[in-house]
C-alpha cells in the first residue's frame, strides 16, 4: 500500500511553510522541503528559508543541503528526498511536502524516476557542441527519425527538451516518449492529499508578494549575495539566477542600481507566481484554500483538518 503523504502547495508568498508546521504539530508529522532553491545552503533571505522560529520545532528536511554550486535536477531531487521521506513514514510520522516547484512535488509523488541521461554526460556534451556548430536544425530533423512524436511535440525554440529527448534516445534506445507512456501507466509511490493556498484577488496577491521582497533587501538580501561571491561561488552558477539573487548581483557588478534591482525582483516574483498557478490548476486533486485580502491561518488549519481528516489521516 502507497504511503499516505500531505502536500502543502501554492505560489510564493502565499504562507504554505506556516500552514505546513501547523499541521505538522497538529497531526504528528515532520516537514520536507520542495523549493528547487531552498536545497542550496547560504540562500536564506532570497529564498524566504523557514527559520528556527518559523519551524517552531518542527523538524524540517531537504533546506541548505546542496552546495550552491552544484545544479539539481527534479531527478537529483527525487533520489535525495524518497528516503527521507521513507524514513518519516517508518518512524510513523506523517509526511508534509510543503514547497511551489510543482515539478518536484508531481515527481516525488509518482517516484517512478526519470529516463536515463546526465547533463555533463558524453552524449550530452556532444550534442551541446553540435548544436553551438550546426544550430537546432539537424538535431530536431536527427530527433524526427528516432521519435516523431517527441518531434511534434517540441518547439524549436525548446532546445533544452529537444538535446534530452536524442541524449535519452542514445543512451537507452528508447525514446522519450515511450518511457513517458510507461511511467504514467505505473501507479504512484505515495497516497497524497494536495492542499493548495491561493488568494481570491489577484492584485493581493501582487501587494503580499510586493511586501514580501521589501522585507527581504531590508533583512540584507544584497549582503547574502555579496557573501556567497566571497564564498567563490561562480557568477554563473544555477544558485545565482534564482529570482533576487539574479538581479542583485547586477547591483554589485554595477549593471543595476538598488531600485531597479528592488523593481525587477518583484516583476520576476509576481510573474514567477502566475507560472507557479498555472501548473498547479493543472492538478484536480488540490483541494484549495483561499485568502481574502488577509491570511487567516486559523480558518486555513481547519479547513486542512476538516480535508484531511475526511481523507482518513488521524
């Protein structure tokens, strides 16, 4: 029987690691992370990173485990959280995945891993370089032989997908799209219950997230990222392009001024919100809790209760 986990889901600045330790001391359970940037260690500020206070003693799992100069993938990150989250299980606590990349989450939930295929592999530098000599051109045309549907399915434009799809095809003789098919015809790893918060209005949305990025340059968002340089961290490492780090390491290499480093940061972040909801509405199973202009965490924990407890978790 798939283990029963509880997904805390939504946008950014909507309050998901507060309702995720609420109900973690209501129902016994321990919280792990699924933030693609909270993983990395020295960014706190610009990543919103629960602290001691916020965790309230709750313990909390996958934050500031990665070096900020490797680069995570959704794979990277289902291998290091399905044992962690086992190991909750076994000691009869109770999951909560509380995080917004929606990828991850769908990923751990499913845990059917990925197809074959390494980023820095062989096969993947090889096309890198044939894609710098040739463009996307002979590749989509060398990706419509192997798997047309793969073809048809990506723009030429997605250059990414389309160097995934031939380096799985390569590497395996199989293409993508029928891993895919395999996978989504598996059950999956964990029985979840998927609570989703969001805000009725968008434009409160847009003042929280707002306030949200002021608080974080007045707690020295400038200074974590002036840190991690003196740290050595390269200036192109996938840490440093998450949104506020991005745009203030222009402040510090003279490209931005504060003020349109403050702007661009709250553009990213509202922007980067909408994407958040757009993925996750694609999910019939979130059952969704919505803020008025304020959050009431007190109504969002009973309403959770009142969710989970139907759904027969005690």
């Amino acid at each position: 029987m798939a283990g029963r986990i509880v997904c805390v889901v939504g946008p950014t600045a909507c309050g998901k690691t507060a309702l995720g330790v609420a109900l973690a001391k209501r129902f016994g359970g321990e919280v792990v992370s699924a933030d693609s940037m909270q993983i990395y260690r020295g960014l706190t500020i610009g990543t919103a990173a629960p602290t001691e206070e916020e965790m309230d003693g709750v313990p909390h799992h996958m934050i500031a485990i990665a070096d900020p100069a490797e680069q995570w993938s959704a794979a990277r990150y289902v291998r290091e959280a399905i044992p962690v989250i086992d190991g909750i299980l076994r000691r009869g606590k109770l999951p909560i995945l509380v995080g917004g990349t929606g990828l991850w989450m769908d990923a751990v939930v499913k845990g059917h891993g990925f197809a074959a295929g390494c980023a820095g592999g062989s096969v993947r530098k090889e096309l890198e370089a044939r894609l710098a000599q040739e463009g996307i051109g002979p590749l989509l045309e060398e990706l419509r032989k192997a798997d047309p549907a793969a073809a048809a399915r990506l723009h030429p434009a997605d250059t990414k997908r389309i160097l995934r799809a031939l380096e799985v095809y390569r590497e395996t003789g199989k293409t993508i799209t029928a891993h895919n098919e395999e996978t989504k015809a598996l059950p999956p790893r964990y029985d979840a219950v998927w609570i989703g918060l969001q805000f009725a209005r968008r434009e409160d949305m847009r003042a929280l997230i707002d306030k949200r990025v002021d608080a974080m340059v007045e707690k020295g968002l400038l200074e974590e990222v002036r840190a991690l340089l003196r740290r050595g961290l390269p200036r192109n490492a996938t840490a440093l392009q998450a949104i506020g780090y991005k745009e203030f390491l222009g402040v510090l290499e003279g490209t931005a001024t504060e003020a349109e480093a403050l702007a661009e940061v709250k553009l990213r972040s509202r922007q980067y919100a909408k994407r958040q909801l757009t993925w996750l509405r694609r999910n019939p199973a979130i059952h969704w809790v919505f803020w008025e202009k304020d959050r009431d965490f007190a109504r969002a924990l009973q309403v959770s209760t009142e969710i989970l407890s139907a759904a027969g978790v005690s």
